[in-house]
C-alpha cells in the first residue's frame, strides 16, 4: 500500500515537474523578447542621439570622433551655427548678377552706415534692418527691402536635441542604459576613400547584446548572440559603419 502512495505521488511529482519544465520553455523565450524589446528602446534612442551629435561634431571638424568625452564636450561647449534668412531674391535680380552673398554684404554695409550715423537711434539689429529697408538708397534701388541673412550662433543643445536634453542630462547619451554605467562603443575610420577616389569619414557607435541583457536569462543572449553572428550580423545595436557608407543607419532600421 505504501509503495503504491509513493508511486503515486512520484508520478504527480513528475507531472508537475514536466509541466513546468514546458511551460518555462515557453513563457521564458517570450519573457526575454518582451525585456529586450523594451530595452532596446532606450538603446535606439541614445544611438541616434549620438548619430546626431556625430553628425553636428563632423559639419564643425570634417571627421568624426571616437572620443565620447570629446563629442560630449563638443555639445556643450560649441554654439551651433545657423543662419537666419528672410525674403528671396526674384528671378530678374538672379538674372541681373544678384546673388545671396552679394546682396548680404550690401545690407552689412547699408546697416554700418546706418550705425555709424549718431542721429539715428537704433538699439537692435532689428531696428537697423526696418531703417535700411525704408530708407537707404541703394537698398531700395536694388529691391533689397525685406531681405536678410544673418549668421547667429545658439546653444547647440537646445537647438539639436529640442529640449531633450541640457546641459546636465546629455551626458547619458553616451551610457548604455541597463547597465552599470558602460558606454558605448565609438569607432572611427578616416582612411575610406571610395573607388572614385573620394575620402569619405566614417564612424560606428555600438551597444553589444551582452552589455544591456547581460541580467537576463544566459541561455535566450548565447543563442541570440550565435543566431546574429551565423548570419554575420553584429550582435546587438549600433549606428553607422566603419566598413563602408551606409548613410549612418542604424541596424534596426
């Protein structure tokens, strides 16, 4: 009778066993897809963030960087450079030999005149541009009313990332999130040259998948790592190339 209760009770051990052993090996592949999916949403966003800085960083420098204390030196510290432009030239003034430097340098001089006179009280830029349009000769013979280009300098911060972030918050752009404070990986290649013979530079910003699902379960990464490199693909996230002009995409994209 005994052995019966402990054959029994065996047996519903082993079903319960097995049936968590299946149930486990369905709901923890689903588990970890859920987790990296969210991750990899932080990942992405700190990833075109640093594309974006890259890309502001190479328009001043010509070349990228590989130094994230650089890059993020770079944002806080250099003005973007932007200018501000109002009214067209009309197609007669392009056909005359009216360009846009030309008729900028004529406003310059106009407005410099227009200072240099100690009668007229013209305490902003603004103020300087409504006087020349109404008033100055040459201006007005070359129908240059209305038209501006001026060079202004802002904060490359606030006007690349829209708000998103400042001057205390951008140093996590360049931190792996999920992690104990790692950074991403920043590589450059200044050595490409197209088979046209152009130079084109280059970089790569990168996030291995045993940087942010490095907590999670060992087996689900190994296999995602070996199922991305059997098909030559880098094993987690990154921006760019250093192999070859891709546009600065990203591999999720």
């Amino acid at each position: 009778m005994n052995s019966k209760i402990i054959l029994r009770t065996l047996l519903v051990l082993s079903i319960v066993a097995l049936t968590y052993f299946c149930i486990s090996s369905i709901v923890t592949p689903i588990k970890f897809e859920q987790m990296r999916a969210k991750r990899e949403v932080a990942v992405i966003k700190n990833l075109v963030a640093i594309r974006t800085a890259e890309a502001e960083f190479k328009m001043v420098h010509g070349r990228y960087t590989a130094d994230a204390d650089s890059l993020l030196y770079f944002l806080k510290y250099t003005p973007k450079k932007e200018v501000l432009k109002e009214g067209s030239l009309t197609d007669k003034q392009l056909e005359g030999g009216m360009t846009e430097a030309r008729a900028a340098r004529m406003l310059r001089a106009a407005i410099a005149r227009a200072k240099s006179n100690k009668k007229l009280d013209l305490p902003t830029i603004e103020d300087a541009y409504a006087y020349v349009w109404e008033n100055d000769k040459e201006i007005k013979k070359q129908g240059l009313q209305g038209f501006r280009r001026d060079t202004i300098y802002n904060n490359m911060i606030e006007t690349v990332y829209k708000g998103e972030y400042d001057v205390n918050s951008i140093d996590q752009i360049v931190i792996i999130p999920y992690t104990d404070g790692q950074r991403y990986e920043l590589e450059v290649n200044d050595n490409y040259t197209t088979t046209q013979g152009i130079h084109v530079p280059l970089f790569e910003a990168r996030a291995h998948y045993n940087t942010y699902l490095g907590d999670l379960n060992n087996q689900e990464r190994v296999n995602l790592i070996d199922k991305e490199t059997k098909l030559e693909h880098y094993p987690g996230l990154k921006v760019g190339s250093i192999e070859a002009p891709n546009n600065n995409a990203g591999n999720w994209e």
